[in-house]
C-alpha cells in the first residue's frame, strides 16, 4: 500500500508544533517512546470484550497478559485493592461509575463548572447533568478555596446520593477525610475524581483519597504521563448499595457492579493496545526517575505562581499546591481568550479559563489556566520558570504588537530547541517514526 503521506505530513507539522513551542496547557503531557511504541503495536488488531481469563473471543492470551500487568502495576501504584483499566477516557470512567451507583433521576453533588470543575460532574450539557439532578459547591471569592463548612450545609441540605470531589482547575489539595465524614452523614457515595493531579498522588505529594473515598477515578494522560484512557480503582471493596444478588443469591460486590458498568454497561471492546500502553506508562510512574519528575512539577508550579505574582498577576488562592494555576487577568485588562489567541503567536500553548464568579462567557473568559506537567517532561527547571513567566507577560502586555510578539515567539522557539520531547534522552530516532 502507498504511505499516506497527506496524514503523516500533517503528523510531522504536529510534531514540529509541539516541540517548538512551550506547552503550558494543564491537562497535557509527552509520554515517552515506549508509551507511544505500545500504542502504535498489533495490540490494535485484537477484540477482547470481558476482562482477563474471562474474554468472549478467542486469542486473548497476549492482550489478557497485558491487561494484568497494567491492573497489577496501577494496584501497587496507588496501594489500591482493584483496579478496571478500561475506560476509554476519563469522562468514560465517570459515567460507568455513575450508572454502577445511581438511577436516573438521583442526585448528585460535584465542584462548580464555572469554579474549575468537570463536565461529567453534572453539567447540563453532559450526560450527568441530563440524567441526573446535579447541584454543585465552589469556592469563596475572597480566599479561592473550598470551605468545607459551607459545602457540608449545602451536602446536608440538598442530600446527593454522589458527592464528587475534584477539578480541572483547582490549585489546591483536597480533604477527602473530611468529605468523607460529610458523605457518611448523609449516606452518599464519594467519588473522587482525580484526573489531574493522580500521578502527583501516586507518589504521594499530595493527599491520598484512597482510604477515605468510595470510588477513584483518573484519566491516564495528565500528570500520569500515559495514553489517554481512564481507569477506575479502590481503596477497598464494599458491598453495593441495591443489594443485587448474583444468580447464586450473593451479595454483588461493588467491584463487580463498576467492571460490568464499564463492559456491557458503557462500553464494547476495551482497547488493548491503550492498555498495553497504560501498563508501560504506571510501569514508568513506579521508578524514582518519576518520583523526581511529579517533584519537579510542583517545584516549577510553585516558582511560576510566584513569578506571575511578582508581577502584578492575580492567581486564584494566592498560589498551588499541585501542577496548576488558574490566573484572574482581569487586571490586565485582557481576556482569556485574547490572551490566549496572543500567546499562541508566540508559540506558547495556554487555556483560557473562567475564573471563579466571572463575569464573562466560557467562550470569552478573564482567566487562562497554566500547569507545568508538560514542559517539566521537556526538562525545564525552576531556573526558567521566571523566564517563561516574563515571556507571557511581554505578550499580554502587548497582545497586538505583532513585531513585540514574533520576538518573543523567536525566543520561545530558541530555547525550546535544546529539550527533546521527552526528556529520559531516548534516542532521536523519533524523527522518521511518524
Ligand atoms: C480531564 C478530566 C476528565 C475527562 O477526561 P477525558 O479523558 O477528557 O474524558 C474528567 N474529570 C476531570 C476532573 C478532568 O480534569
């Protein structure tokens, strides 16, 4: 067959996109060779509905021998007692949960969109907001945190059968020993949803929500540095909430509940060559080399909001506990997505973001979000935070110079050409691999 050379033309300037340029948007990482390897393998080829040693296809050895290692690695990854490695995405993972714990029509309670929250936490676009009455918490304006007395009245008043905890934009750690007091008050499940900030808690620079929380969902692809896929896990197993009894009249166990809501519930074959390359991925969480890396994150995190409050910017909360900031640019006088659009000139990759009680639409926005996870997997130390920091501010406080602007992009490219995309040093062989 001739090689497809319009898509890997447009695959090559994709690459070339992402190495010029500082990647700054939080959700966002560069997974290593062997990650990326494992994606692109014969894994592919295979169906394999069921979980391992219990397929409804022939041929499943192999791809049940990777499903176990990626099972088993993410287990120890996070001291979990079991784990489901199929959800196709984190949004994925969520709606299995919710179909295993609710019906239609039940309650539940996740952070405010607008504060920094989730989709699938009940927005009324999203699957949970339409099958499912959501009421929602947030933060304060005058601290930008959660306090967790008024979010206890609110969870005592409105009684969700779920309350959600976690963000995509919140810089700051959770106390999922306190939201489980809350739930167990009013006899609601506690999930939580730690997408972003997981590979920071796998190696335990942040609170563990595995004792304290019924269910835990991520994505891979974040600070986990892996395919992106989602994954479900345990502290441990508990009996489910309906009593359904299996045909031999056995209590079902929860875990039994969330693997079949994930297969046949919400999804048909599990993709094997993500898996494979999930196993890779939590295989590479589990050295000292990441264990450096998630330091390093938050090392650079913190040197940035630092930076950007030296100069004048307002970060919600005053600074972060985690990989990520969420800047109110309403001093500036500039919104998220001018200053989005200014900086991706530049070749810096930001997201705008609402900020907390804004006054402007989600397609306008006063706020831009900034993590460090991705240009930390480059290399970049606490040293050029500062640097990075005065390069976005020479283009927001300049956002139409054009000549002001292609200077700074002609620095931005400069500087990143000396990091390779993942920063372990594997060899450039990556060139003629797209
Ligand atoms: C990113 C994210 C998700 C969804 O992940 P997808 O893989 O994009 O579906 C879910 N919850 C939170 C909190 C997230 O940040």
């Amino acid at each position: 067959m001739k090689r497809d050379r319009a898509v890997f033309e447009i695959i090559q300037k994709e690459k070339q996109r992402q190495k010029q340029g500082i990647e700054l948007i939080a959700s966002e990482n560069f997974v290593s060779n062997q990650v990326m390897e494992a994606m692109g393998s014969v894994m592919t080829n295979k169906y394999a509905e069921g979980l391992p040693g219990k397929r409804y296809y022939g041929g499943c050895e192999f791809v049940d021998q990777t499903e176990v290692l990626a099972i088993e690695r993410l287990k120890k990854l996070f001291g979990a007692s079991w784990a489901n490695v199929q959800p196709h995405s984190g949004a994925q993972a969520n709606a299995a949960v919710m179909l295993a714990l609710l019906r239609p029509g039940d309650k539940i309670m996740g952070f405010d969109l607008s504060h920094g929250g989730h989709l699938t936490h009940g927005s009324p676009v999203n699957f949970s907001g339409k099958l499912y009455r959501p009421g929602f918490y947030g933060v304060e304006e005058e601290t930008g945190r959660i306090d967790y007395d008024k979010l206890e009245q609110k969870a005592l008043n409105e009684k969700p059968k779920l309350l959600i905890c976690g963000a995509s934009a919140y810089s700051r750690d959770w106390d999922y020993e306190r939201l489980r007091s809350i739930a167990d008050k009013i006899n609601a499940f506690l999930l939580a949803d730690i997408s972003h900030p997981s590979g920071l808690i796998a190696t335990g620079l942040l609170n563990d929500p595995l004792p304290h929380c019924h269910i835990i969902t991520s994505t891979t692809h974040k600070t986990l540095r892996g395919p992106r896929g989602g994954i479900i896990m345990m502290g441990k197993d508990f009996e489910n909430p309906f009593g359904l009894k299996t045909q031999k009249g056995n209590t079902r166990m929860m875990s039994s509940l969330l693997d079949s809501a994930v297969f046949p519930g919400t999804q048909g074959g599990p993709l094997e060559h993500v898996i494979a390359s999930k196993a890779v991925a939590f295989g590479e969480a589990l050295t000292e080399e990441y264990k450096d890396y998630t330091k390093n994150v938050i090392a650079n995190a913190r040197a940035m909001a630092d930076a950007f409050v030296d100069r004048g910017y307002k970060v919600i909360s005053g600074g972060t506990d985690n990989h990520s900031m969420l800047i109110d640019l309403r001093s500036k006088n500039i919104t998220g997505k001018d200053a989005e659009n200014a900086l991706i000139q530049a070749d810096i990759t930001v997201n705008k973001n609402m900020v907390p009680f804004d006054d402007k639409s989600p397609f306008v926005t006063s706020g831009m979000r900034i993590g460090t996870p991705a240009i930390t997997t480059r290399g970049l130390q606490k040293n050029h935070m500062e640097s990075i920091v005065e390069l976005i501010d020479t283009v927001i406080l300049n956002a139409t110079d054009e000549s002001k602007i292609a200077e700074v992009r002609h620095q931005v490219n400069e500087m990143m050409e000396t990091f390779p995309l993942f920063a372990d040093g594997a060899p450039e062989k990556e060139k003629n691999q797209a």
